[in-house]
C-alpha cells in the first residue's frame, strides 16, 4: 500500500518492498531508541534478508507514516495516542509490546506568582494546544487535556473553574519540502538541534511567560526539570506523586505497532524485530547508566543523570502486560470520550503477544545451544534437555 486517502489528503510514501523495512521512534523511552544507536535489530533482520531502515532515509517518505503508518512495511514505537488513532480510525495495526513510563503530568505556574496549589488557580487562565492538522492525531492536546482534567478533579475542581486559552497552531510541516532532508537515523535530527532548550518543544511555556495565562500542563520529570531549572517556573501539582496508576496517562505506555499485512505476509520479519527488541530491552535493563546517556540524547530529560533517574525502575524489554493494556485502554477510552476518535476497539484484542512469545522461545533455544555446546560434546536443542533423563 503506497498510497492511502485521508480526510481527502493522499498520502504518499515508498512502495513496499519485503526485502526492507522501515522503522520510527519517538524521542521517548523505549528499547527502539536505544536500538538506534547499537543496531541490534539491523543485525537480525539482516540474518533473514532484510535491509532495516529509518524512515527518513530515503525521499519518498515524508514523516506522515509516523503518525498514521500509511506504509505497511513499517514499525512504529512511539506515544500511545497516535497509534490508538491509526488503530481506531485509519487502518489496522497489532500492537507487538509497550514500555511504560510512570510519568502522569504537572500543572506548571511562573515561579513567583502566588499560586502554591490548584484551588489558587480558580478563575485563572489554562493553556490547552490545539493542532489544525486534520490528518494525525493531536496527541498533544489529548495529553495537556486529560492531564488538566485529572489535576483538577483530584483537588475537587472542574473545568468550570477555570478558564481554558486555546492556542491554535497549524501543524503542517510534515511533508514540507525543507523538512524532508533524508537522514540515515533519528538521532541525526538532534545533531542538528538543541532540542532540551528549543521552545519549539515546549510551545506554551512562552505564553505562561508572557502572561496569556497563569498555567500550563508539562510532563512529569520530562520537560518538567529543565523548565523548572530556568527559575521561572514551578510545579503546584504531580499526577506521578500519587499512588493511582490510572492517573499516569501522559501519552503512555509507549507502543510498538506494525500493519496487520506486516503480520499476516511475514510474520518471520516481526518475529526477528522483537528478538532483537528483547536483547536490546536486556542490555539496557542490565546497563541503565549506559542506556540513558543514550535516550539522553533523544528525550527531554534535564541531562543523563536525570535521564537515569527516569528509566531506573523501567523494565526496558518490551512487554504486553495487563496492567500495560489496562493503562492504553484509560487512554484510548479517554481519546473517544473527548472526540480524539470515532471509533472504539479492544486494547485486549489489539494486542498481539504471539510475535513476543516466539521471539523469547527462539532466543531461549539460541542461548541452549551456545551454553550446551561449551559443555557438551555437541550442542543440543532446548527439547532435547527437557527430555533427557535427569537421575
């Protein structure tokens, strides 16, 4: 599928080629970011044929695909909301493993207002973003929103409390001629830009600065330092501060999609990509130091160490766990309740754990052959050992 209608826009994009596939990453954290930078999963694929590439390698893809994966050879790990748009909305997708983030959001105010807490906001000015791209998903706003509602209800408060500024942008830089200069990886973009520092990043500090209004939803942790570290800001709530895991929205956990014809056509290729997500998810859970002054470089962390401090307790191998489930069906229920979607779907049902579960089985045999053939005479398969007479 080369190309793709939406709301009367055609999409573009490379034609499918089996022999290669394509990946994008969020700058977030997720074993694919730091993939990235090591190439794991290009050595696996590599193994079955497969040439792995990022998505912005080659002309004829503009960023598009990231947000509404109008290419079928294509994976995507990045914020949830998208992909529970393109799953929703667009086309349909198998959602292959997750990385949960325990973030939830703050409620950011200038530092020396008189504002210490949500009650002092009453009658006061919120900022909400609002994209005018019709195409993808505004997952911005779905995360300032939800974010902003939540604070305000666990302190006994409703919108009607305050007053919500729109700012309205137009959003459209995604098939731009300028922003379509091919690069080989993500991580070239952020050679490019000081995106810890870049406003662009963080689009409504400047009208909280500016006093258009008197607070803004940030995440927790990220972003959050590096605003607070300019002394002008301050935090007056923390949805991550709370023990409810249903209040830790803030567009996670990250979700890792491919196309159901990805699935169905070659399963081997999926199959591949999750081994190798698994041993990546391995090193940086035994490595965390080094995984974050990778993600460092990627995510909006005030800098490694705090990046470290974010991904410590993270279990970085990719996983499709209830309680991860649970958290994407609070969000997606969130985005349909609010009109981020038309349609509803099973988070349970969307999920696609087989690709997972041979992946670990084949790693599982690989490592029986490489330790029984240190010890044994012959390598032997994992089946031979369960069946072996033991005493």
């Amino acid at each position: 599928m080369a190309t793709m209608t939406i709301k009367g826009k055609t999409m573009r994009s490379v034609d499918v080629d089996w022999s290669e596939f394509y990946y994008t990453n969020c700058p977030l954290v997720s074993p694919s970011n730091v993939d990235q930078e090591i190439g794991w999963v290009k050595e696996e694929l590599k193994k079955i044929g497969v040439a792995y590439k990022f998505l912005r390698s080659t002309e004829e893809n503009d960023w598009y695909p990231h947000y509404v994966h109008n290419l079928d050879n294509l994976m995507r790990y990045g914020g949830c909301a998208p992909a529970i748009h393109t799953h929703a909305d667009i086309r349909r997708t198998r959602l292959i493993g997750t990385t949960h983030v325990y973030e939830g959001g703050c409620m950011m105010v200038r530092a020396r207002d008189d504002i210490f807490n949500m009650k002092d906001l009453k009658g006061k000015k919120v900022g909400l973003s609002k994209s005018l791209n019709v195409i993808k998903n505004d997952w911005w706003r779905f995360q300032e929103e939800q974010g902003i509602e939540l604070m305000l209800r666990k302190n006994g408060m409703t919108r009607e409390d305050v007053e919500v500024v729109e700012f309205p942008y137009p959003d459209d830089w995604y098939d731009k001629p300028e922003m379509l200069t091919p690069m080989e990886n993500p991580s070239e973009l952020w050679l490019k830009r000081d995106h810890k520092h870049d406003l662009a990043f963080r689009p409504l500090e400047t009208s909280l600065l500016e006093g258009k209004v008197d607070a803004i939803y940030t995440q927790s942790k990220v972003l959050q330092h590096i605003q607070e570290q300019t002394s002008e800001l301050k935090a007056i709530e923390n949805l991550a501060l709370y023990p409810d895991w249903t209040l830790q929205g803030a567009n996670v956990p990250a979700t890792c999609t491919v196309s159901d014809v990805a699935c169905e056509m070659h399963p081997e290729i999926i199959v591949a990509l999750m081994k190798a997500m698994i041993k990546v998810g391995r090193w940086a859970n035994e490595h965390k130091h080094a995984a974050a002054a990778i993600l460092n470089k990627q995510t909006y962390y005030l800098d490694v160490e705090d990046t470290y401090e974010g991904i410590k307790l993270v279990d970085m191998v990719p996983g499709l766990s209830p309680y991860n489930l649970e958290a994407l069906q609070v969000n997606k229920d969130f985005m349909l309740s609010h009109g981020y979607i038309e349609n509803d779907f099973d988070v349970f049902e969307w999920a696609a754990p087989e690709f997972l579960q041979q992946a670990a089985k084949e790693l599982l045999e690989e490592e029986w052959k490489v330790r029984s053939s240190a010890r044994l005479p012959a390598a032997t398969s994992l089946a031979d050992a369960m069946t072996a007479r033991l005493g």
